[in-house]
C-alpha cells in the first residue's frame, strides 16, 4: 500500500496537480491538508473518476481543511476537534485491516514566536499539548496499529531546516515547538517513518517558500510534513520519500507529497 500525504493549499485550484502527482505516485491512498472547501465543494466526482471513490472530508468554508480518499473502501472514518475549534484539522479512516489512518493539519502559528503576543502561535501551542495528551490517553491501548500523517507545521531536526542556527527563532523550529511536537511522539511511541529510511544526518524538506526567487537554488527549505506509525506497524516498513519534484509544477503548493510504502498484509 501507498499512502501519500499532501498539503496541497486549495483542492479545486490545485486538482489538476493532484491528478498529476496520481498518475506520478500511484497511491492507493491520499491525505490531503489545507483543501480550502466546504465539504460539497470538494471535487469528489474528480477524484471518483481517478479512481479514489471512497473519501472523508473534513472541509471548512475559507479555512483549514482535510480529506483522505482511497482507492478500496474504509471499515469507518471518524473527525476530532482540538481546542474547542471546529476548524477541520482532523480526520480519521479505518483501513480494511482495522489501522487507523490519521490526517493531520496542525496550525502555523502566524509569525512572532510569543504567546502572549501572538494568539495564533498560542493556539499552535495548546492543539500540539492536547494532541500529545490525546495520544497519551491512547497509550494503554496494546499493539495499536495507526498512521499519523500531515502538515505537522513544525521541522524538529536541525537537518530538517536549511539553518538551524538562523530558524531557532522562527516559527516551526522553535524550540518551545519541536519540544511539543517531540511530547507527541513519545506520547504513543511514535516512529517516524520518513527518518527510518532517509538518515537524520540527510538535510530533506517538503516545504519552499513562495517568496523565494528561486526556490531550488536557495534551497531554503523545511520539512513541515510527516508520516509516522506506531510501534506495531515499524516492521511494515517498505519505503517512503518526499517528491520535491512537486515544487516545480505549474501553479504548485509550497508543500509537496510525501509518501510512504508499506505491507498490511
């Protein structure tokens, strides 16, 4: 199975390149963050055409929103809110094999690294903290098989940032957030499933900003998008990888797929 998580930043603007990265990557099943639609406005007859006529969408009027669609039906889907915001950051599918398949869209957090400061970057804060209090309710829960994939908003590695050094005070490598977002994954045992098969000494990025002149040359980028598995799925593993081809699409996302390959059985 192929799973591949995707900001794409606007479904109906961007479908074309969802297509394109379809024929490319050959999912079987996709996660996509920041669709910017309600959910009737979400191109299901598109993608049903592609091949991908089971979908759970979690679509919000001109914000957030998350869907995953699949090529084999889903045995359940579910939708959680954080912080008392109903802002279509979640939602859950249920493989045929029972794993639980989780798209993520955690917030930016606007641009001063204060709380006080700045709401946006305080709400960043609470989502991760309940997030992680959420995985850590889960923890009893023996032999979990579950995916977590999505637009963390955060690079915790130093090689996950184009300086380490220079993004220290910018948000998504703080360290006040890469110690929340490193509280999320031991919350469950986390296992990052991009890092298991590209070494953490590698810089590797899935996201490019749009005001970069150009962008591959300054190559100034930050791995924002993440799949993770728990404990139990590790031995699955077959491959995974960023397709930084993406960026250099007509009209793309700042962010580009990543994927993972894995055996269920």
């Amino acid at each position: 199975m192929r799973i591949v998580s995707w900001n794409i930043n606007s479904v109906r603007l961007r479908l074309p390149l969802v297509l394109q990265m379809i024929e490319t990557l050959q999912p079987d099943v996709v996660c996509l963050q920041e669709i910017k639609c309600q959910n009737a406005e979400f191109p299901a007859t598109a993608l049903e055409k592609a091949g991908f006529p089971h979908q759970a969408v979690n679509g919000i009027k001109g914000l957030h929103g998350v869907a995953t669609v699949a090529r084999k039906p889903f045995a359940g889907t579910d939708v959680k809110s954080f912080c008392g915001k109903e802002d279509g950051r979640h939602v859950m599918t249920r493989l045929a094999d029972g794993t639980e398949l989780h798209n993520l869209y955690i917030p930016s957090g606007g641009d001063v690294p204060d709380p006080v400061a700045n709401d946006k970057f305080r709400h960043k804060l609470d989502f991760v903290a309940e997030l992680a209090g959420y995985w850590g309710g889960r923890k009893p829960e023996q032999g979990l098989k579950a995916i977590s994939v999505g637009d963390f908003n955060i690079a915790p590695l130093e090689t996950d940032v184009w300086s380490h050094k220079q993004m220290l005070k910018v948000i998504s490598h703080t360290p006040v957030e890469v110690d929340g977002l490193n509280g999320v994954q031991q919350a469950l045992c986390w296992h990052d499933a991009v890092r298991h098969f590209i070494p953490a000494e590698r810089k590797l990025y899935s996201w490019w900003s749009y005001r970069a002149r150009d962008w591959a040359a300054s190559d100034r980028g930050r791995r924002l998008d993440h799949i993770w598995v728990t404990q139990p799925l590790k031995a699955s593993l077959k491959a995974a990888g960023i397709h930084r081809e993406a960026r250099g699409w007509e009209k793309p996302s700042d962010h580009v797929p990543v994927w993972l390959d894995l055996d269920l059985g």
